[in-house]
C-alpha cells in the first residue's frame, strides 16, 4: 500500500484527478470503477474540467460503479446513478450505454448481483478502481463482517452507515435499509486501487487502516491482500497515521 498524505480536501481530489487523467491518456478505453459519496465529488470536478479543456475523453472509456441503494430507482434523486450522472457522466462524452450501475429496482436481486459480476468480466475486468471510506471501515457498502472472498451481493446497511448517509435524505428513516454492492474480492480484482479519505471523521478508520492487519472487522483491510494501493488522505484524516 502506497501512502499519500496532502494538505487537505482539495490537495487530495487534485492528486486523485491527477492519477486518473494520466491513466486516461494512457489507456483510452480504460474501465474505470467509480465511487459516490462527498468524498470524490471534488476529484470528477476536476475530470469534468480536464474534458472542457480538452485534455481527455470518455468517448472509449467504460465505467461502473460499486453500489447502489435497494429499492431506489436510478431516477430517483438519492439514487447513486442519479448521483453519477449529475457528478460526472452528464458533463462528459461517456456514450449513454458505457455505464453500469447495480439496478436497485430489480425484481430479482440475486439474478442483478450475477449480472453485474457477468458484465465486469465481459468489459475485461476494471483497470482503474475509485474507493472511499466509510467511518466503520467499509468499501462499497461491505459493511465490517463482510468475507473478504465476497462478490456482488444484496447487504444490509448498517446503523452507522444510514446515519452517516442520512444527510442526503429528507427524514432519516427515508434511507434505505439494503444496497447491492460489489464484493471484496470483486473490488480486489481491479488491477490499480484508489482509495481516498478526507476530514475528522475518517480519523478512526485510517488510523485502523494504516496499524492493524487484514481482518473482516475492517473491510477496507482486504486491500493489505493487494499489489498496486494507493491511498490519499489528508491531514486531518491522517492525524494518527505519524
Ligand atoms: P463519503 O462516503 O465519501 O460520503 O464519506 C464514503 C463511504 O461511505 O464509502
């Protein structure tokens, strides 16, 4: 794992659209796999502004995205496809059909979760994977407890999860009880990770992060398993890491 501390929010969503760009440049039909959350708001920012300039194009590439809400249909305004489309895929010349996100909305959620896994290996598998934090160590939504060999599947949020996303809902029981997320070991499959952390409250969970061993107690741990981690976090993040 390859530690990256910068100054704050800023520093770490230009550093993160840094990365990304180059590999864009590199690899045109990159297959990037995209997070939502505050967290990289700033950095599809940047790539949006990096398209307007004319420095890259989405034209080739193909993304998806690691989860998405039960029972939110992606039109829904707190759904995570609405999210991407309004952070990045509106502004940019990704083609409509380049995008995948778990269908919440699905009749059968078993049979989506195998699709989704189907269609990562159609596209060849991810080149390039997004990943925030959550407070209690999660990726995706792999909440702590989640196998480390995990693959797409339907989870059930945790307390601490639907408050922290709360604030995107009118009332706190409008947020939902289930996500469909990418697993662990789909997650470890993508050959480059990047994962970014910003502010106080990651505190905790980088400090785990950075001192303890893999262990399901932490999910973000399973990326200790695999060769090519970045992780960028700020100061205040960092605040227990040196
Ligand atoms: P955040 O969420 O970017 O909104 O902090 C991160 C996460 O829960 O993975």
């Amino acid at each position: 794992m390859e530690w990256i501390v910068v100054r704050d929010y800023d520093a770490m969503s230009e550093e993160a659209a840094r990365r990304i760009i180059e590999r864009m440049k590199a690899q045109p039909d990159l297959v990037l796999g995209l997070a939502t959350g505050s967290t990289p708001v700033g950095t599809y920012r940047r790539l949006v502004d990096a398209f307007r300039r004319g420095e890259i194009s989405f034209a080739r590439v193909r993304t998806v995205n690691l989860d998405e809400y039960v029972g939110l249909a992606p039109d829904h305004p707190q759904s995570y496809a609405r999210f991407m489309r309004e952070q990045l895929f509106d502004h940019v010349d990704l083609p409509a059909d380049a995008w995948d996100i778990p269908r919440g909305t699905a009749a059968d959620l078993e049979a989506e979760c195998a699709r989704y896994e189907a269609h990562i290996r159609e596209l060849g598998g991810i080149d390039l994977q997004l990943l925030g934090i959550g407070t209690n160590g999660h990726i995706g939504f792999n909440e702590p407890g989640t196998p480390f060999e995990s693959r797409t599947h339907v989870v059930a949020l945790t307390a601490s999860t639907r408050e922290a996303n709360a604030r995107f809902f009118e009332r706190p029981e409008d947020v939902p009880t289930h996500a469909v997320t990418m697993g662990l070991e789909t997650i470890l499959e993508a050959r480059e990770i990047l994962l970014l952390a910003s502010g106080p409250s990651k505190r905790e969970a980088i400090r785990r992060l950075y001192h303890e061993g893999p262990s399901p107690d932490l999910p973000a741990s399973a990326l200790k398993h695999h060769p090519r981690v970045t992780v960028i976090v700020d100061e205040a993040a960092a605040a227990d890491i040196r």
